[in-house]
C-alpha cells in the first residue's frame, strides 16, 4: 500500500513538471475555466499555452507549494485593484481586504473569495497557473468579477444589470502587494434570461485608462479608503463614461 501511494504521488509531481515545462495551464478551477475558456484561447495560442485537452489539478500545500488551503486568504489580502484603477498610482496599495468594512460580507474559500460590498458583489478566484513569460516561473491567471448585485424587488428583477470581469496575470508574488496585468476584459448586461457582452483585449495603456471606472460610483459609505479620490480626479467625480469596443480599437 505505502509503494502505491508513492508511486502515485510521483506520478502527480510528474505531471505537474510536465505542465509547466511544455506550456499547459495547470487548471484549479475547473468549472469557471471551461465557462470562460473560448475567451482566452486567442492569447494563450500567442503565448504559445496549449489549450486542448487541458490537465486539471486540485493541488493541496503537501503536493505543491504553489497553491494550497489558504490561498483564496492570500489573494483577499495581498492582490491589489490596481488593474481596475490603473491610472490612480495608490490603487498599487488598495487590496480587497482594505474594502473590508461593517457593511461588507466576504465568503473565503481555498481559492479565492466572494465579498459583497455596498451594492456591489465582487468574485475572485485563481484558475490556475501557467509560464506566461517564458522565464521559467509559473504565474497565476486569475478571474476578478464586479457585478451589481441582483435586486430582491419582484417588480425590478427584469431590469439590466451590470457586471465587469478580469482576466489578469500575477507575475510577482515576492512583494508585499501584488500587482496583476489584465489580458482580457468582458463587460456584461445581465437580464433574467440571457446576457448580452463586449469584450477587449491586447489592452494598451490607453485603453485601460478608457475603460476605469469612476471611483465614487463603484464604492458605498465605509469605503473611506477608496472614496478619498486623488485631488488630480476630483473634477471627475460622479461622471461616468460612457465605452464601446468600437471607440477602443486600434
């Protein structure tokens, strides 16, 4: 019994080995990754990433050091919103933890977390990880979700609703804060039945910049944090733009 389970604990850290070594994203999480996956199959082929076919993993901290039970708690308090607000340079210190309030409510589990805040419910959750650079060392793809929460009025549920999702790189974990490099980006219209979408992606600094929220509208009381807006912004405050794809491209 003990050879076998060696035997099969070998064979698992072979596999991951041979992930990272031939270009296979290792897949934490599953379910979300296959919903999305037609999204990302575009970049992953330029980043030469196989996408056929894909092994998943559900890895705990004794099999691999990379991922395991406490990793949704690292994403909540050292990931940062800077790829949502990249033009406001202290976004590089905003972590979700520091949206954490009386009002929020945060469900964590081992790979991400839900928090909801305000009107706003956010997802988080590590897909898993892949060598994007080509440098040897596995980076995190992780999926950030914005959404407005759903009205519990029968007489309002047929109203759109609006919803942000971010595809984004991890590169550098070393750091106190962790910075993540969008990809693609999807905004969404959710309606009782169906939804409608536009999608961007190879994002130039302009075109982040173009498609970043308005800090006042996005946040409720108790977000002092995220509310104090740079004195360069405040004439900005309240205003929303307004983006298609149509105006982004190139």
């Amino acid at each position: 019994m003990k050879n076998i389970f060696f035997l099969m604990l070998f064979f698992l850290c072979s596999c991951m080995a041979n992930a990272s070594s031939q270009g296979i994203i290792r897949v934490y999480d599953n379910t979300r990754y296959q919903n999305i996956k037609p999204l990302l199959l575009a970049d992953f082929t330029k980043h030469g990433i196989i996408t056929e076919d894909l092994p998943s993993f559900n890895p705990v901290g004794l099999i691999n050091k990379e991922w395991g039970f406490f990793t949704g708690k690292e994403l909540y308090k050292k990931l940062t919103l800077s790829f949502r607000y990249p033009s406001v340079e202290e976004s590089r210190h905003w972590t979700f933890a520091g949206l954490e309030s009386e009002y929020a409510d945060t469900e964590m589990y081992s790979h991400g977390f839900i928090m909801e805040q305000g009107l706003e419910r956010i997802t988080v959750s590590l897909l898993g990880d892949l060598d994007w650079d080509k440098d040897g060392v596995l980076d995190w793809l992780v999926y950030c979700r914005f959404e407005e929460k759903a009205s519990s009025d029968k007489l309002a549920r047929n109203n759109a609703r609006k919803a942000r999702e971010y595809f984004v790189i991890i590169r550098d974990r070393t750091a106190e804060y962790w910075q993540a490099e969008p990809f693609v980006i999807r905004d969404l219209t959710l309606f009782t039945h169906g939804q409608d979408s536009a999608v961007y992606r190879n994002l130039t600094e302009r075109k982040q910049k173009a498609l970043e929220p308005g800090l006042a509208l996005d946040f409720e009381a108790g977000q002092a944090k995220i509310l104090d807006m740079p004195a360069a912004e405040t004439n900005r405050k309240g205003e929303k733009q307004k983006i298609n794809e149509q105006s982004l491209s190139e």
